[in-house]
C-alpha cells in the first residue's frame, strides 16, 4: 500500500527568513525587505566583489538597490565591498573557513535546509588536485525548494506493467531537470494508490547533494521514506555501492553524458534494476550531438525521455516521448497547450 504523503502545496522549503539568516546583517536588512511575491521567485542570490548582488529569478535577472528594492539597471544598485564580502563568507561558513577547506575544494558547500552555497576564486592547487578555493571574489547562494505536485502528471506515462520505465530527463541548466527529479524520487518512493503504484525502494547517487540536500549526512529535502541516498559520491562507485548492498529496485542520479556511463547504465539494467537520470541538453538534437549521451539513446535503455525547458519559465514541460526514437506521448504546443497521445 502507498503511504499517506504531505499535503500538496505550491512549493516546501524554508521560509525566507530562514533563508535570510545565513546573510550577514548589511544584506540580510536589505533582502528581508524584497516584496513578498518576488520572493518566491528567487532561486539564486549572487555575490560578487566590487559589483551588486544580482536575483535570478530564472527567466529574469534582476539587481538588488541598497534600500531592498529591485532593478534591471546594474547602475542603480550598489555594489559589494571586499569586505561586505568577507562579512558574507564568514557568515556563511560560521567563522569556520579552513574547518570547510575539503567542501570548498568542491566549489561549494551545504547548508541547514538544503541550501547550497557556490564560490569562486583563486585555486589552489596540490599533485595536480584542487586544494581549496582562496581569496573568495564570487559567492552563489542557490535557494533549495521544493515544488510540490509538479510530478504528478507524468506517473501514469511512467509506470507500465507493473513497472518503473527507465527514464532521462533532458534540459537545459536551470530549468527544473532536478527539481522534477527529485519530485519523481519522492512520489514513487512513497508510492501513489491512486495509480496503484507501490512505494519502491530508491538508491539515490547524490554527487553533488543538489537532490537530497543533505547537511552533516541528514536529507533537507524530502525523497520519501523508502529512499537511501549516498551524498557527494562520484556517480560510478556510487552506483556499484547500491547495487551491492541496498537491494534497490530503482536508481537515480544526476546527469550522464560521459563516455563511461553507457556502461554504469547497462550495469544497472544487467542487474534487473531501472533507473532515472538528467541530463544537460536544449532538445534530442543536441543531445545527439554529444556521444557519451548518444550511444545511451541510441542503444535502447530509454524508455521514456523526458524535455524542460524555461520556454514558459523554469520547469515547462515540452515533451515526453517512448524512448528516443519512440513516439510523442505528451507534447507543448507553441501557445502553452498541450497534446497527449
């Protein structure tokens, strides 16, 4: 039987006063008074020295003003002193800078609820490996929400015989490939009675924490209680990890494309598990364009492949076809309607 899942809202996350927080004073004042509906439009918070903070708001950049308006001229707003900044790194990593040198060595660290918070700067560089990340000139705070419901729709297209379908996910960068993800991961982890769905047993390959948004090994975000989640593991070992020893009967994780995971896929289907993954393309054309994700699409393990893009903002559904050389089973038409065969 499914379980009972939360109640369907808009979006989950924290509030924007937990957002807020991690802000030092100065800029923390200045985002509190951003109007209430812009804020939930937010989705990046950027940062950089000598220059203003700029909101991306997906399809919309805008500037923050020193008295917490908004504007599209970066003229009209101020602009980040080397020290603002310092105040803001400080704040962010808690005055533990070094204590974070392994994290930032990635480029970015995790916050409580699910944040996570990207830098750039001078490398510094040891045996030919990335050491840490000094004097910090450009600092991304990518807001973790959940939009709930988004879903829904797709699990009938995905589920057949008494089985998840495996399935790719394709899009361009920040237009909700892994917000729907994660949603796919949670609703069938809980599973859906009406769609006689049961709740599945999900290994999740977290490479970048950006799905479970775990902070000290705890998910922020929510995958459902059937979900086993290996954070900031390469995509290769974790998957033979799962494999080994979680018994799952799907696998998911974030953007294929290299020549090597062709065979981590056929890995996981030689094992009788299905899987789920994302991957960086405009459409099918230029997703052929790039041979690691070609001979993934052209071998057969797709069974259904799925299109976002940001046409109508972040997370607009373009199609999803039976595989890539399969039929369309739910196209967006050029007017925002839809066509379900």
């Amino acid at each position: 039987m499914a379980d009972k899942q939360p109640i369907p809202r808009e979006q989950h996350g924290s509030s924007w006063p937990e957002i807020i927080r991690f802000f030092h004073s100065d800029l923390r004042n200045r985002l509190a008074k951003l109007p209430l509906p812009f804020r939930s439009e937010i989705i990046e918070i950027r940062c950089r020295v000598n220059r203003p903070v700029e909101l991306n708001c997906g399809k919309r950049h805008v500037f923050l003003t020193e008295d917490g308006g908004v504007t599209d001229d970066f003229r009209e707003a101020g602009v980040m002193s080397i020290d603002e900044l310092r105040k803001l790194i400080s704040a962010l990593t808690t005055g533990s800078y070094y204590a974070l040198e392994a994290e930032i060595a990635q480029g970015y660290i995790g916050l409580p609820g699910g944040h996570r918070v990207g830098f750039t700067g001078r490398v510094v560089q040891n045996a030919g490996k990335i050491q840490t990340i000094q004097h910090i000139s450009s600092v991304n705070f990518r807001i973790a929400r959940r939009v709930a419901g988004i879903a829904r729709p797709l699990l009938p297209l995905l589920w057949k015989d008494g089985r998840f379908l495996k399935t790719l996910i394709i899009s361009p960068p920040a237009a909700g490939k892994t917000t729907l993800l994660r949603e796919i991961i949670r609703e069938f982890s809980y599973g859906v009675s009406q769609l006689n769905i049961p709740g599945h047993h999900i290994g999740v390959v977290d490479e970048r924490s950006e799905l479970a948004g775990s902070y000290l090994g705890v998910p922020q975000l929510d995958l459902g209680p059937r979900s086993d989640i290996l954070d900031a593991c390469p995509k290769e070992e974790g998957v033979y990890l799962l494999l080994r020893s979680m018994n799952p009967q799907i696998i998911a994780t974030d953007e294929v494309g290299r020549e090597k995971d062709q065979q981590i896929i056929a890995d996981i289907i030689n094992a009788g598990v299905s899987f789920i993954t994302t991957a960086h393309a405009r459409n099918l054309t230029e997703a052929m364009f790039r041979p690691g994700l070609r001979r993934i699409l052209e071998n057969g393990s797709i069974e259904r492949l799925i299109t976002l893009s940001n046409r109508f903002g972040p997370g607009t559904l373009e199609s999803v076809k039976a595989g890539a050389a399969g039929p369309e089973l739910w196209l967006q038409s050029q007017n925002g309607g839809e066509h379900r065969d």
